[in-house]
C-alpha cells in the first residue's frame, strides 16, 4: 500500500545541537487522531521515550490539539545527555491509525520498560502497512 498523504503532523521544536543535560523541548499536532510511540536512537543504545509503559497505554493524540512534551504528567522533561565529548542520535515519532504494541522493551535500572534495540524499532515500523503509519526522523548532536 501507499502511505496517507493525510496522515500527518506537525512536529515542532526539536534542535540540531543540544549542550549537555539541555532540555529538549518539543510539540506534537496531529492532522487526525493518532496513536504515538516516540523512540531515541543513538549508536549506542536505543530506547522507547513515551509511552512508558507501566504508565501509559494506548495514548492517542487528538487531531487539532498540540501536545507538548513529555506528553505526561508523570516526567519533568526530555533530557538530552552526552556519554562522550558528542554523541549524534535521533528522535523517532512513529504515528498509527490504530493502536499497535511495540512489545521489544526491557526493564531499564529504574524498572521501566524502555531499553529496546535499533533492529527491534525499525523491524516493527516496517511491519506496519505503509498507509496506517507515518514516521518522521529528527537528527541531533548532544555536546558536553
């Protein structure tokens, strides 16, 4: 199938460069009701960003309404964070018309289900029919 012209959003204030522990602030509107699952991915690890899910489930986004992250009361912020002088990752937002678990998670040190890998996020994106998903990248250099 061919992908949804329609099904889109307007992803707005993530930054090429952060400094160090920065915040990393950034809001969502979804042309139609969309269920969403936001990853960070670096050379080094990979990690489902929301939703977390001892907290969340099936959290659709409204057509028309901005959301603003962390997208829950439960977080401060995103934080952007470097284990080297510059570490290079990306935001993934992946939008679905329906509801479909990503289920390749592991407990991190807090017990939260957000360790994942770079072949798990990419082999459920492309498992998903082209015209039920949308998936927008974003590129960022974190510096210390």
């Amino acid at each position: 199938t061919s992908p949804d012209p329609a099904f889109t959003a307007k992803i707005e204030g993530i930054d090429l460069v952060y400094k160090n522990e920065e915040v990393i602030d950034f809001s969502i509107l979804a042309a139609r009701d969309a269920y969403i699952k936001i990853f960070y991915i670096s050379d080094k690890e990979a990690s489902l960003l929301f939703p977390i899910k001892k907290f969340h489930e099936n959290f659709l986004f409204k057509q028309g309404i901005v959301h603003k992250a962390p997208f829950s009361e439960l977080l401060e912020h995103y934080y952007a964070f470097a284990g080297e002088a510059v570490e290079v990752g990306r935001i993934v937002v992946v939008m679905t018309k329906k509801e479909i678990p990503f289920l390749q998670v592991e407990a991190d040190d807090d017990g939260y289900l957000t360790k994942t890998a770079t072949n798990s996020i990419l082999s459920w994106i492309y498992s998903i029919e082209p015209f039920e998903r949308n998936v927008f990248y974003f590129p960022f250099t974190v510096k210390k």
